[in-house]
C-alpha cells in the first residue's frame, strides 16, 4: 500500500495513537487502514468410499490436486462461499455437513475452513480446474496435493472414517509444514 | 475505495474480464482490489458457575455488555486472536477449548468465532470496557447486550449447560436480528 485508497495522497506504516501496531496511515484525510485475514473456505465433498479432487489449472501449485476451496465474498456466509467455490472449480452441487477443519496460515494471514460435505449429482471442471475426479483412499495422490491444509484435512478425514465421528480439527500451518509444498521462500 | 493503494490513480467499481462481480478496479495500474469479510474473534470466559462480560466503552453500543471479541489482526492466528481480545478488553487470561460458536453476518460482511473458555485469574476494565464482572445466569442484562451474536452465544451455552456437552453451533444473522439492536438502518 502506497497511497490512501480513500483522498488518493501517500500513506505512511506507523504506530497510530493508542494502537499497538503499525498500519498504514493517511495524514491528509486521517484514514486508518486496516488489514485482516482472509478466509479461504471450502468442502471435503464424499461419494460413496470417494472423495472429489480438483486439479488446479491456474497459479499457484498448477497442475497439482486440491479440493475446492477460494477467498470468501462479502455478501456470502461461509457456507455459501464453500458452495459457491464447489460449484466453480467442480461444477458439482454438496450438501454441506458440519465444519470439519479449521486452519490457520497466520505467516499467509489466511484461515482454511473446510466442510464436509455430500456430493449430490455430477461434477465437471470449472475454467480454475484441468479435470475433477473422485478416489478412493487408496488412490490419492499424496505427493501431488495442492496445499499442506488439504493433505492435512485428508489426513484428518481417513483417520477419522472408521469411526464414523467427524469432530473438527483445528489446528495452525507452520512456514516449515508449508516449505514442503513451496521451498523456502 | 475511490483511489487506487498501489498507485494513486483513480479506480473504478466494474467487473474483471473473467469475474463475476464487481471489484474496485485501477486502469492505470492493472490492480484489482479484493476485498473479503473480516473475522471478528472472541471468548466466552466460564468461571465456576458465572460468566464473564464487558460492558463496551466505545461505540458501537457503547454501555451495552459483550464478550471480550475483536477484529482479528494479520499474523495471528484465531485463537491468539480470541486471547488477546480477551486480555485488552478484559485484563483476563483464559484456557481456550473448542471453538463454540461460528456466526455469519454476510449483510456487514464479518464472520464471529467464539471460543468458550476457562476464566484464569483475575480481571481488569482494559481501555475499551467500561467495567468487567462475573454473572450467574439469572443475573445476565438480556436488555443490555450489545449484539445478536453475544445473545446468540449466550443463550446456546445456557441452553447447553445442563447436558455438559457444547458442541460447535454454525448460524447466521439476518438484518432482522440486527434491527433488534440498532434500530432500522
């Protein structure tokens, strides 16, 4: 941030009053302009012994598989976003469960939030995807995920199927978890 | 948002080639602005018997009683963030446990995560509160609260209390509920 988004004249990152922070300052107009975490929401949509991947056609990690999941809108509730964004990467409709994984990236300033859900009918790519395929435990292909929050959310849910109990798991990301998946940054 | 944070130049409110909804756009720059709902983070501070409430010495709802909840900062995660509300507007440490409630505003684009918790030690009116202070339940200001996600919370735990179980509770609020508290807007 260079400028103020609001009278158009340059910031600057300071301490402001009575803050504990640094943000970015207007002095002309005295606009203060916070940051925030983004949420990044999503589903774990099942099918049987399946569950639907999504190969991703744009940056980052293109060509690598995720499950549907993107920034959530203003507007929309957190179901709604995981919704929307399995309908836009899998052209596939859910029915949502519970919220099942909650994780923070705070070195991204993110917060995943996967839900469960049934898949109900078909699925096709969506313009963000390459292709969209459902597997079984047996056939993931662990070395070629997305994300580390994804593999973690996979992890969580076979571990947790032959109980038949989907607690949420909540839990943090690491830059080390994420180096796997990106190389030092 | 009337000018571009990157570059100065104005910006306009028009859809992205391949979007599907509006963002604040800077022609002379390329930039598009997203914006995202913030995550208003907190706890709800048991101790024996009673629960601990602020009483908001700032607007909006300034004198009405919350629980300690704020804006989550970036590089934090939601439960430090839960924490350290509850420490700037408490004086309070807690014990987190699970996440308890997760309630959706889509119409003021905020998203609030409420963590029950264990009161630990004392408390203090930090800058923000007016007082702080332990209520049984019968003691509890329904009349003075100062939003419907703090009553929302309030009454699930209550509702919950008797059987020992507190399972994460998922909702929205509609402007409705909000009308209750602010008047038509």
């Amino acid at each position: 941030m260079n400028f103020c988004s609001h009278c158009g004249q340059p910031v600057r990152f300071a301490i402001p009053e009575g803050d504990d922070r640094p943000r970015f300052l207007c002095e002309a107009c005295g606009t203060i302009h916070y940051q925030n975490p983004r949420i990044v929401a999503g589903t774990l949509p099942v099918s049987g012994s399946r569950i639907l991947l999504c190969r991703r056609a744009i940056s980052p990690r293109k060509g690598y598989w995720t499950l549907p999941a993107g920034f959530m809108e203003n507007a929309e509730t957190t179901l709604e976003a995981a919704a929307r964004e399995t309908r836009e990467e899998a052209g596939a409709e859910v029915r949502l469960h519970g919220l099942y994984t909650l994780i923070n990236l705070p070195h991204i300033d993110q917060v995943y939030m996967i839900f469960l859900a049934d898949l109900e009918g078909g699925f096709e790519a969506g313009p963000e995807s390459l292709e969209v395929a459902l597997f079984e435990e047996h056939e993931i292909p662990w070395d070629e995920l997305a994300f580390p929050t994804i593999e973690r959310t996979l992890r969580h849910f076979f571990a947790d199927r032959p109980g038949g109990d989907y607690p949420l798991h909540v839990s943090d990301i690491t830059p080390e978890d994420r180096e796997r998946y990106f190389g030092s940054a």
